[in-house]
C-alpha cells in the first residue's frame, strides 16, 4: 500500500511544481496558455504569484511524505493539498460561464481526482497503519 501512496503523492508534487513554478516564476504565460484560467478574468499577477509561492509550499510537504511515507508526514501534506483541492472542486462546478462543454468535463473531471486523491492518500495512509498495528510489531532482525 506504500508504493500507492508514493504514486499518489508524487503526482500531486509534480503537478504541484508544475503549475507553481509556472505562476511564480512567468504569471502572464499560465494565464494566456493554461486551459481554463482565462475563464475568470481578470488577470492578477499579485495572486498568481501569490497561488504559485503557494503551491509550492504545497508541493514540499507533498515532496517530504512521498519520500518518507510516515503518517506523520502523509496526513498533514495531503490534508494541506485538500484544503486547498475540495474548495477549488466545487468552484469551478459551480462556475462554468463561458466553458465550453469539453472545457466543463476537463474542469470537473481534473478537479474532481486531484481532490479525491489528497482523501484517498489519507486513507489509505490510516488503513496501512491499522493494518500494521493489528499485525503487531515486525520482528526484530539480526544485527550483521
């Protein structure tokens, strides 16, 4: 179950880095060429930088849990993600003026698995941790 949580939390950091360094660093460009941002004028280079920085944030404690999957690194960095993630969701659900409908199931479908993957990291992160508590501890192993 570790390695899917790793999967999980890698994709969130590299979409993470993507879309943060892209705001951070070149504002202008993520707004003109990012499918959908032009939807919600106007454009602000004070919050997409401030969404890019942001992110990126983001994007280390998701960088910190995939390479040390401890439930006390998964749970705080996806539910870092999530609070950010469900809100967004539901935006863009409720705020589709001027999509066009491919651009609608893009939104919806996009934001809706991102957002169900910071859950799902959760949960799975407290089901192989009970799982193991139940199993008990592992045995020792001979020092060499």
């Amino acid at each position: 179950m570790t390695i899917s949580i790793r999967i999980a939390l890698a994709i969130l950091f590299v979409d993470n880095v993507v879309v943060g360094a892209w705001n951070a660093i070149w504002p202008a460009s993520f707004y003109a060429n990012f499918p959908t941002v032009d939807l919600t004028p106007p454009f602000s280079e004070h919050y997409a930088r401030d969404f890019g920085t942001a992110s990126l944030a983001i994007a280390l404690l998701l960088g910190i849990a995939a390479v040390k999957p401890k439930a006390h690194f998964v749970i705080p960095a996806a539910a870092a993600y999530s609070v950010f993630a469900l809100p967004h969701f539901f935006y863009h659900l409720t705020n589709m003026v001027g999509a066009t409908v491919g651009e609608a199931i893009l939104l919806t479908t996009a934001n809706a698995a991102v957002a169900l993957a910071g859950l799902l990291i959760i949960l799975l992160t407290v089901l192989r941790d009970r799982g193991a508590a139940r199993r008990g501890p592992a045995p020792a192993r001979a020092a060499h």
